[in-house]
C-alpha cells in the first residue's frame, strides 16, 4: 500500500520541520484534505512551499503555501 506523505521546504528548496505534525495518508485526497486545513500554520511555522509524494516518489510540488494569503490580501485591498 502506498504511503502519501508532504515534504516542507523552504522557497530555496531546504527541507524544513513542519509546524504541525502530519502524518502517512493512505490516499492522494486525504494528504490533499490535510494540507487545505493546515497550510496557514504551516506557512506561519516557517514552511514555503511543499511537494506531495507516494512512497519516494514525487506527484507535485512545489506548491507555494502562500499564494492564498496573498490572493486573500488582494482581495480585500480590492474590496476596500
């Protein structure tokens, strides 16, 4: 069975600790479902960016954690 797992970095691509702890997902949805919850505490904890794998392999990444924060400030500068 194959294990997903995310891998934190810096933007320069240094592996960093996450601020919050994850785990081994059995499935792609499942490591995609916690990172949509966690992203914020995870960016405030110093992470970038992350990679999603299966085992060792990698499916994506990086993917930006900030690009929603500052889609979220241009919206409101918008809505100002």
């Amino acid at each position: 069975m194959a294990a997903w797992t995310w891998r934190f970095e810096k933007t320069d691509g240094t592996q960093v600790e996450p601020a919050v702890t994850p785990e081994e997902f059995s499935t792609q949805g499942d490591a995609e479902s916690w990172i949509g919850e966690n992203w914020k505490a995870l960016a405030e904890g110093g992470a970038d960016q992350v990679r999603l794998l299966e085992d060792t392999t990698e499916i994506y990444g990086p993917m930006s954690l900030h690009a929603e924060a500052e889609a979220e400030a241009e919206a409101g500068a918008e809505e100002a």
